[in-house]
C-alpha cells in the first residue's frame, strides 16, 4: 500500500460523499438561474406554464421606456461611483505603504468595513446620514453611498497587484531622477494597469447589481435598473421579468470574468 508523503495535507475528494454533496450545493445556487434563464422564452405570460419558444419578452424589455430610464440611472450612478471609488481606492493603496506596519493593519482593516458589515446596516445608516444632512434622496446620494462601499471592492485587485510590484523599480527611478509625479505617471500607473482595471469592473459590477442601497436611497426620479425589477415583481412574476433579470445576469458574469482575467495578468 503506498503511503501518502510526510508533510501532504489530505484532498478534498478524499471525504467521503464529496462528489454528491458538491453537486447537490452547485445544483442548490444554479438551479434557480437556469430556470430565470429557460423561462425567459416562455411564450405564455405565466411564467411556470411553458407554452413555447419566444424573444418577444426581449423586444418588450429592450422598447420599455421606463426600463431604460432605470437603466440610465443605474449606468450613470455605477460609472461615476466606479470612477471615484477608483481614483480613492489607488491613492489608499499607494499612500497606505508608507504607514508603520500597526497602522497599516489597523486602516485596511477600517477600510475593509464594508465587506464585512451587512448591507442592509450600511443602508440605514446611510440613509440616516442623508436625511440628518437633509440632503435630498435620489441619483446623486446613490451615487455617494455607492463610492463608499466599492472603495474595498476597487481596493482588493490593486492591493494585490501592487505586492506583486518589486519595489527596487521606484528606488531605481528616483535614481534616474524622476521626481514623483513622474515615477507615478510612468511607472506606478503602468504596473497597476491590470489592477485598476480589475477593480474598476469589479466595482462597475457591484455598483450595477446593488439593490438594497439602492432601493432605501432612490428618491423621485432615482429607480436603478434593481429596484424596478423588484417593482415589477410585487405585481407578478412574467418572463419579461425572466428576460431582463437574464439580461443583467449576461452583464453582470461577462464584467466579472473580464476583471478575473485582468487581474491575473502579468503585465
């Protein structure tokens, strides 16, 4: 019998059952999502009674005028939020090198928060904030609460990218006798190139997707393309709810595996 080398810790498939419960938790979290999908060509407008193949329900959902309002609201507010949170999140991950190593941890543990703090915690709080500022609900207080909490998420890809750096690089610009801005411009911003763009989708993608900050902030005027959805289905459950949540999903898993991919490259 060959026995396992010294120092080996033990494969997940070697417990028992791991194969079926694997299935069973990925048909559990897919499942649903292949039925969103299935029946967003269902050509009866109830959802769970198939009655044929159909793109009407696209056509309906891409002709909607208020779906393309909320959809504008949800462009505008995720692009201006990506790009604040990304332009904090870089001067963060620079700025917080030069911190004593107990500083260090204690504000990227303090800027981290809102990975770790429920959602709908952020959102009462925020929405406290505002009312107390008495600033008006609506895009542009979607938008504020949005860069808050996509800092982290912006945060995380440049972090990592920016560990890969060596850092004898900036040592051998100043050497050259390029002052900061320019070892910034041509030599901090092309290493973190893959970084940024990583977390700028990463963030874009949250921005995008967030419902329940989103649904306690919108004021007139201010429906994201989530709170519609979920507008539409206090009424009823149709497949055009089906085609534009598959919609969304299209997006949301093609912008993620963009920023998955960018952030593993080299260079």
């Amino acid at each position: 019998m060959s026995r396992r080398p010294r120092g080996t810790g033990e494969s997940l498939k070697d417990f028992p059952l791991f194969g079926a419960i694997s299935a069973v938790v990925f048909a559990f979290l897919y499942m649903p999502l292949v039925f969103v999908v299935g029946y967003s060509f269902n050509a009866n407008r109830v959802v769970t009674v198939w009655k044929g193949f159909t793109l009407d329900w696209y056509l309906e959902v891409l002709q909607n005028d208020d779906i393309q309002r909320a959809l504008m609201n949800s462009l505008r507010v995720a692009v201006v939020a990506t790009a604040l949170s990304v332009v904090l999140a870089l001067g963060l991950a620079i700025g917080l090198l030069r911190l004593a190593r107990s500083g260090n941890s204690f504000a990227w543990a303090l800027i981290g928060a809102p990975l770790i703090i429920p959602e709908i915690v952020f959102a009462i709080g925020t929405l406290s904030l505002f009312v107390q500022m008495r600033m008006p609900l609506g895009v542009n207080a979607i938008t504020l609460a949005h860069t808050a909490f996509c800092i982290p998420f912006a945060l995380l890809p440049i972090r990592a990218r920016l560990k890969s750096v060596d850092l004898s690089v900036y040592e051998a610009a100043a050497d050259l006798g390029a002052n900061e801005w320019r070892i910034f411009r041509r030599v901090t911003l092309p290493l973190l190139a893959p970084g940024v763009v990583a977390g700028a989708l990463l963030a874009f993608i949250i921005s995008l997707d967030d419902f329940i900050v989103s649904y306690f902030l919108a004021g007139p005027g201010g429906t994201t393309l989530p709170v519609y959805i979920f507008g539409m289905i206090r009424n009823a459950i149709t497949p055009g709810v089906n085609a534009l949540s598959t919609l969304l999903l299209l997006v949301s898993v093609l912008i993620v595996s963009i920023s998955y991919y960018t952030s593993r490259r080299k260079r």
